[in-house]
C-alpha cells in the first residue's frame, strides 16, 4: 500500500475493505432501516432499497473511492486537486464539513448505548423497560455528558492509534465478532412465538404496501447505510494502494453493509412484531425504537442476556462508523494545515466535545433552543444529512462529470477492475444520480416542514 507524505495507509485489501464496510454499518443499520422497512412496506422497502444499493450506491461508492486513490488526499485536496476555482473547492469542504459536525451528535447516541449497555450489564436492564426511564435519563446533564465523554473518548483513542495500528486493528476484530452477534440474536428473535409474521412481512414483497416514499426513503436511507457524502470514502480510498480493486471491493462492502441491515431488519421486526401482535407501528420512528420499545420487548422476553448482546453489537456499529467520521474530519487538518496526526486528532477531539456538549444540553439545560421546532441534535441531524449530503454527492457527481471527465475515473478503476458494471455505472452518473439527489433533498426538506412524512 502506498504512504504518500507521510500519511497513513492500509495494511491490505481486508484492512480497507473491513474498515469501509465498518464506516457503512452504523446506527443507520440496526435502528434506522427496520423502522423504515415497517413503516414503507417491509418486502417492498427492501427490494427497493437493494436495487438501488447496487446502482445509485455502487456508483458514488466507485466514484469516491476512486477520486480518493486518485489523489491521494482527503476531501478539500482532492477536490482542489483537479481544480484551483473556488466552486470546487467548496464541493470538497462541504464533504469535509459533514463529518465534523455528524461525529459529535453521533458521539451523544453512542453515550446512550454505553448507558443502556452498562444497565444490563449491571444487572439494571428491566428499570430501562419502564415508562419515562429514557426521558429521566435525557434529563439528566451529568449521566448524559458523562455517557457522551465515554464514548467520545473511545473513539479518539483508535484515531490518536492512526489507521493502521488504530482503524484496521479495531475493524479487524468488531467487524467479525458484530457479525456473529448478529446471528445470535437474529436467531433468538425470529424464533419466538408469533415472530413469524414479521418475518414474512420483511423479506417477502407485497407491491400493494409499495408508494412512492418506499423509493424516496430507501434513497435517504443509503446515506447512512454506504457512508456516502460524507467525505469516509474519500478518505479511505486515499489510504488504498493501485492494487486495490476498487470495482470488488465496493461489491464486497455492498453485500457485508446489505446483509447487516437484513440481519438488523430481522433482529428487530420479528421481535417487535411479536410483542406488539403485528402491530407495525410499534416500529416507531427515532430513539423511541432502540431505548424504549427494544428494551420492553427483551424484559417481555425475559432473557436481560438478549440486551446485553443486542446493545454490545449496537455499540461495536456505532463505534465503527464514529472512527471513520472522526477519522476523515483528522485527515482534513492534516492535509489543509499540514498538522501531525496528533495534533490534527486533539482538534478534532475539541470540536467533538464542544458540539456533542451541545447537543447533550439540548435535552436538558438548553432544551428551550428549538432551531426550526427541533432540540439541538435533531436539527445537526437534519442540516447534515437532510441538506449537506445531497448537496455533497451531488458536488461530487458534478466533479465527475465537468472537471475529471468520466474516462479519467473509468481509467483509474480499470488500472487494477475488471470494471463489469461499467455500464451501470455510466448510466448511473450520467442520467440518474442528480435526478435522485434532487428528489432526496427536496422530500427530506419537505418532511423537515411537515408537507411530507418520511
């Protein structure tokens, strides 16, 4: 692999294609997609959501990944790479931005995974099943800030690691041992009485719960699902080696990420379905679905050893794709001030805690800060992923085509794929991606306004 500047880069193809496919499974996968799958036509939603992951999705993966290599840089650099016009520098840092304020928010849902994990742990699982337990916890300045901080401080312990000794190793070992937790509680969910039907209702299409959001919110959903614009893959592809085959690699992250969300999908619908007697919209949207109707439904269970590997696995997700974002928001201070590592990652750790802070407080102290109706982390949520994403995969999509020209980046993937779905990926940038940004950031706007619900 190459090391261009002194900067870091992957052992191996497993080292990139493990810790890629840990930047896409996230919270995105395990709370975000089964939720989206009950509510936008289970079977429906999934098929949907798998034929555009292996077009819309393979084409920006490919793109990215392969800018990335190409340059060598992350994000503001690789932008600026193939031309000094300010417009497209802006593409870069809008890219680079996204992270920086994602990681801190995120950082905040992954302290209260630590707290719930810890509560089985202890022996405390069934008081997380009561009424008004998350909202007392919400409430709480110190647990929440407290719970923040641990998991903040978690995942810059693996970015001050670098990539190699910190990235790889961690993906190395979360990656495998998330899988096999996976599986055991897939199997423990699916096999209880009345499991079934969520079962059913999941994997098998049924074209008269499908709509027009089934397509729309499977299309937000890949957002979180692939990291895409978010500068991750940008990144990452900086750190691959001309050996790398760019086209295989993507297939393999494709299928690793949509078998998670499959799993995550038959973790939790089964389950749900279950206790609420096919009731779907117990599936509700938000934290409601992991910290208040997952926990009743384990104490229903009566098994606290279910909550502990649920949220064990919840938290090697999270952690994954909070070191890809903290990691890229790194390599940015390290490219455009031409900082060491270490002091990139100390920025990068102040930022974290002073905005992740902020979104902490907004449930409690600062829960009178409403932007737009929302409390703090929900209106970071939005701005990042409802506005700046779109704009981000459409910068790239736009760099694509007017400033690299489409044969540079189909010479680049070639120099080491066999490059088969060229002709999807064509097709994809050419006439479909910006179509689909626009209809993606126009609906989620519209939702953020309640025209629409997504």
């Amino acid at each position: 692999m190459k090391q261009e500047s002194g900067r870091g880069s992957f052992s191996g193809k497993l080292g990139y294609v493990l810790a890629t496919a840990g930047s896409a499974v996230g919270l995105g996968n395990i709370w975000r997609f089964p939720y989206l799958a009950a509510k936008y036509g289970g079977g429906a939603f999934l098929l949907v959501y798998i034929l555009l992951a292996l077009t819309f999705g393979y084409a920006m993966i490919m793109s990215e990944t392969a800018i990335g290599r190409m340059t060598g840089k992350s994000p503001v650099s690789a932008f600026g790479s193939f031309s000094r016009k300010r417009l497209v520098r802006a593409g870069g840092w809008i890219n680079a931005v996204i992270p920086m304020l994602i990681v801190p928010y995120y950082s905040v849902i992954g302290g209260w995974v630590c707290r719930y994990l810890w509560a089985y742990l202890s022996g405390e699982g069934g008081a997380m099943a009561l009424d008004g337990s998350f909202e007392g916890f919400l409430g709480s300045p110190v647990a929440t800030e407290l719970c923040f901080l641990a998991f903040a401080a978690m995942t810059m312990a693996v970015i001050f690691g670098g990539v190699r000794n910190g990235i790889e190793k961690v993906s190395k070992i979360m990656m495998p041992l998330l899988a096999v937790l996976t599986l055991v509680v897939v199997g423990f969910s699916v096999t209880r009485p009345g499991a079934l039907a969520g079962v059913k209702y999941f994997l098998i299409p049924d074209f008269r719960n499908f709509s027009l959001m089934t397509v729309v919110s499977a299309l937000g959903q890949m957002f979180y699902s692939l990291s895409i614009a978010m500068g991750i893959l940008i990144t990452f592809g900086s750190y691959t080696g001309r050996d790398v085959d760019i086209e295989r690699t993507t297939a393999q992250v494709e299928v690793f990420d949509t078998a998670i969300a499959v799993l995550a999908g038959l973790m939790v619908i089964p389950a749900v379905f279950a206790f609420s007697g096919g009731d779907a919209a117990a599936l509700g949207k938000g934290p409601s679905l992991m910290f208040v109707t997952l926990p009743r439904v384990f104490e229903s269970m009566g098994g606290a050893w279910i909550g502990v590997l649920f949220f064990l696995l919840v938290l090697m997700a999270a952690l994954t794709s909070s070191v890809s974002l903290a990691e890229t928001a790194c390599a940015t201070f390290e490219d455009e001030l031409g900082w060491s590592r270490p002091k990139a990652a100390a920025l990068v750790s102040v930022i974290l805690a002073a905005l992740g802070s902020l979104s902490c407080l907004g449930f409690n102290v600062m829960a009178h800060v409403a932007p737009m109706g929302m409390d703090i982390l929900s209106f970071f949520d939005f701005l990042t992923n409802s506005v700046m994403m779109p704009v981000a995969a459409a910068a790239t999509i736009l760099l694509v085509l007017r400033v690299i020209g489409m044969d540079n980046i189909e010479a680049e993937i070639s120099r080491s794929s066999a490059f088969r779905r060229r002709g999807v990926y064509r097709f994809v940038v050419k006439y479909l991606a910006l179509a689909l940004l626009a209809v993606i950031l126009v609906s989620s706007i519209c939702d953020a306004f309640g025209l629409i619900h997504i």
